[in-house]
C-alpha cells in the first residue's frame, strides 16, 4: 500500500516512539476490509515498537484502535487514513508512543481536568485540507484526558450513516450523538465549544507574585497575523521581552490561496508566509502562545491579561493586531469550500480564477470594486445583491454599467454554494420577488458583504467606531495609556497585509518610546 519513499520516512519518524504502540482491529466485514489489513501491515512493520492485534469484537470491519503500553488511549479510525488522514494516523501513533503533544500549555491543563465522558466522532473526506487540523485535535484531547475519547469516520465508506447523520460537508464533528460543529475549526475553536457545554474546574496553583519582574512581559502582542508579528519582532530587537498571543498563527493571511502583492517577494502562498512568520518569532526567540483566546485586559500601569484557559499575564504594554474577519453568508458549501473555489480577497486570489466564471456576493463599495477588479482577469462576474440596488457610490456604477463581462443581479438572495468534491461548480440563489430559485454555474464565488473586526473582547476598553474598529492615532496609540492597535482590527485605511506589516513596526517603536518615558 505504501510506497517505498513514504514507508522510509514513516521508518525516521518512528524512531521517535519511546513507549510500545498497539493498534487492535475489530472483527468483522467490509468490501475494503483487505486493503486496511494490508495498510496496518505496512505500518507496523516500520517499527518493532508498534504492533498489530486483531481483536474479536465485532464491528463493521473497518475501525480500529490506538493503545498506548496495552492502554487505550481514546483514538479510534473508521476507515483507512490515506490523502490527508495520513499524517492524522502518524502523529496518533508518536503521541500514544511518548512524543509531545503540540498544543498550548494552557488548552491542555484545562481539557485534562473536564470530567464528563465526552464521546467525539469527526465525519472526513480523505481529500479535506481542513480536517485533519480538527482530528488531530481532538485526538490529543483524547491522550490526555480518559474521559475523552474520538473516532475519525471516512464519510466515503459510511454514506448511509452521512445520509441518516445529513452530512453536507466536512469535517463535520458530532459530540456523544449530536452535532457539535462543522467546518474548519482550529485548536482554539474546539477548545472554545467545550468551555460553552462545560465548565473547567477553578485551578489550584498558587497566583503569581505580581510585584516579580521575571513574571512581568515589557510587550504583549495580542494576534499573530503579518501586523502582530512585524510588532513582536519589532519589540524583541528593542531587547524587549516579548509575548504573543494568538489563537492562530498567521490569522486570516493563512487561508490565503496565494499572495503576489508583498514587495521584494514575487509570489507566496499563505501557508509559506505563515510558516516564515513562526520562524522569525523563533529566530528572535519570542515566547508565544498559540491556540488561545483572550477574554479581556485589565488597564492599569500593569496589564493584566485573562485568557480562556483560566491562565493569566502580566504586562506593561500591550499590541492589539487581531485582525479581522471576513463576514461570511452562512450557506451551504461556503466554509468546507475556502480556497477551492470560495475566496474573500480579490486582489489575492483574482489572479487564479483568469478567464473564468465567478461571482460576486455583495453590492456595496468593497462587492461593486471587487466585481470591477476581477472583471479584468476573469471571463465573467456575476453582482448578486440581496437588496433592492446595488448600494455602491455613482462613480462605481457607472464603471460596472460599461464593463460587458459584468451581469448584476438585485434583490437575490444567496442559499447555496454548489460544489463536487474537489471544488466549486455554481451558485444557488432565490428571487425575492418570485420566490423561485436558480442555480448560476461557476468556478468561483468571492464574498465581500463586509469585515467584522476581531475587537469584541476590548469594546469596553478602548474606544471603537461604529464599525467595531479600534480607532489609533498616526503612532497607533488607542485612548488606553499603554495600549497600542495595529493592522485590520483598527481603523487604518486599505487592509493589505503590506499595510498591517508597516502599522505593527509603527506600534512596536511607540511601545518602545512609552516604556523609555514611563521608566
């Protein structure tokens, strides 16, 4: 099954396992039943630390158990983990074998002290980008707590059970029987779920001496986008000691199919920018934490910092560079869809769609200048607006009056975005005067009805304007002393990732200046 480059590198890895692994698979009969026993071989003849057990207990013939030191550890797979879930089955089987968990500090104190018995199955497609983030997840949840445990489900070997379960699209979570998210979700979403349904227990652990300066941060960057990066790095080559906090490294640049507009650099995707950006936070030896969210700021000369894992920071100044966030439709196809046919930023992602078919939702300034600047590499933009007109200034109208490859259409309101399994084929949308529905073949759909600001958690805080937006002066300074904001999350014009990165350096030289004034 595995070829002989794959198995060489499974081999290195596995020399990493310290405590023996035994994967137990469960009786019974499926078409594919073979071919995962011959999977299972392959893999455990890579390591005389992993083995192979074949357990009577009856099942469907595809499903099979990790143990760790003859222990189960929570970690189950329905299927057989090629394409994506592969690393998926790789990582399960080093952390069940003694490696480290790569997750915050902070997520998995708190998740090892839930007590309920929490029962996670995880519908995927073997194709799916974005489902092994949400397994792999879920199986550390499972390692480190008893009460946990997870079933990964190929969806494709299971479709009367995606039938009975309405299964649209993946991943798609379902928590003791019912579901409990769908979509991409990163560590931080998950973590956040649970915190909804239970409650972590108070820690024990004594406070920190607030008055110690080791415990005490000089800067506290709050994002870990290209504007919260540039001011951490910015901050650290002051000799500042520097924390980031960031519920995902790269933040929205991540999910960016490919990136041509960064001066100096041709062409990048964001995936390689955020994996630069990480290796830059390293080579400054920025302590950062990842995957956690903040709840809100205490003011003061001192800064206190609350986040969702109960843990608390300590810090003179603080960056706000949380970015901001795409509003999304909310349909059908849209999440499970972004970066294969389902964009939110022309400028990034327009290239890739040349002479073809795409949409636009959304017919204000930022939907009618998104139509207007794909109108020139594409075949063909159709304007869809809910309301009853396009809502974008006379200059741009009459743009999109002469462009030939425009067609607009008003008071439709989108329902669905129609995919295969590989990528985005139409459109479904209903006439609000008929009340009929019509579906627009496409290649791609951009969605520009707006940004939200990620600046709830300091609405209280600082002061925002009627877009949710922190509002900061020339040296990015908010109404806060001692608070800075930088990048999308402020009310700084044209959010381009070359503008947040040029704000973070500007927001990092005035925390350096107010700490040289405030000592």
């Amino acid at each position: 099954m595995l070829d002989e480059s794959t198995k060489e590198q499974v081999k290195q890895y596995f020399e990493r396992i310290n405590n023996p692994v035994k994967i137990r698979l469960y009786s019974g009969v499926h078409e594919k039943r073979e071919e995962l026993v011959a999977f299972l071989k392959d893999i455990v003849s890579l390591s005389s630390k992993v083995s192979l057990e074949h357990s009577e207990e009856k099942n469907d013939g595809l499903r099979f158990a990790i143990f760790s030191e003859d222990k189960p550890t929570g970690i189950e797979f329905s299927g057989i983990p090629m394409g994506h879930e592969f690393t998926s089955l790789i990582l399960a089987i080093l952390q069940s074998g003694g490696n480290p968990i790569k997750l915050e500090e902070g997520i998995l104190s708190a998740v090892s002290k839930l007590k309920e018995n929490l029962y996670f199955e995880t519908f995927i497609s073997l194709d799916c980008h974005n489902c092994p983030e949400v397994v792999q997840t879920l199986n550390s949840f499972a390692l480190i707590n008893p009460t946990i445990s997870h079933n990964m489900i190929d969806g494709a070997m299971y479709p009367d059970l995606v039938k009975e379960k309405n299964i649209q699209g993946v991943p798609a979570v379902f928590l003791n029987g019912k579901r409990f998210l769908s979509g991409k979700a990163e560590a931080s979403v998950i973590f956040d779920k649970l915190l909804e349904l239970y409650s972590v227990p108070e820690s024990n652990e004594e406070t920190k001496d607030l008055s110690n300066p080791s415990d005490i941060y000089d800067v506290t960057v709050i994002g870990g986008g290209p504007s919260g990066v540039t001011a951490a790095v910015y901050s650290a080559r002051k000799g500042l000691k520097t924390l980031v906090i960031a519920d995902r490294l790269g933040g929205q640049v991540k999910d960016t199919l490919g990136i041509e507009n960064i001066i100096s650099l041709p062409y990048t995707t964001g995936p390689e920018l955020t994996h630069v950006l990480s290796e830059q936070l390293d080579k400054n030896q920025i302590k950062k934490k990842e995957n956690v969210r903040v709840l809100k700021i205490d003011p003061g000369n001192l800064k206190t910092i609350h986040l969702n894992t109960g843990e608390r920071i300590v810090t003179k100044t603080v960056i706000l560079s949380t970015g901001a966030k795409w509003r999304e439709l909310n349909v059908p196809g849209e999440k499970e869809f972004v970066g294969k046919g389902v964009a939110y930023c022309p400028h990034c992602d327009g290239p890739f769609f040349k002479d073809k078919d795409v949409a636009v939702v959304g017919g204000g300034n930022s939907g009618v200048e998104a139509a207007l600047d794909l109108s020139g590499i594409v075949k063909s933009v159709t304007l869809i607006e809910f309301g009853d007109k396009l809502n974008a200034d006379k200059v741009l109208l009459d743009k999109v009056a002469q462009s030939p490859n425009i067609k607009t259409l008003v008071k439709a309101q989108t329902m669905e975005i129609q995919t295969n399994t590989e990528k985005v084929t139409g459109l479904t949308y209903k006439n609000r005067i008929s009340e009929e529905s019509e579906t627009i073949p496409l290649d791609g759909v951009f969605v520009q009805i707006g940004l939200v600001p990620n600046s709830s958690f300091v609405k209280d805080l600082v002061t925002t304007n009627r877009f949710g937006e922190i509002l900061v002066d020339e040296k990015c300074k908010t109404n806060v002393d001692g608070i800075f904001a930088c990048g999308d999350v402020t009310n700084t014009p044209y959010k381009q990732i070359i503008i947040a990165m040029g704000e973070g350096a500007k927001a990092a030289i005035s925390a350096f200046e107010y700490l040289l004034h405030a000592a």
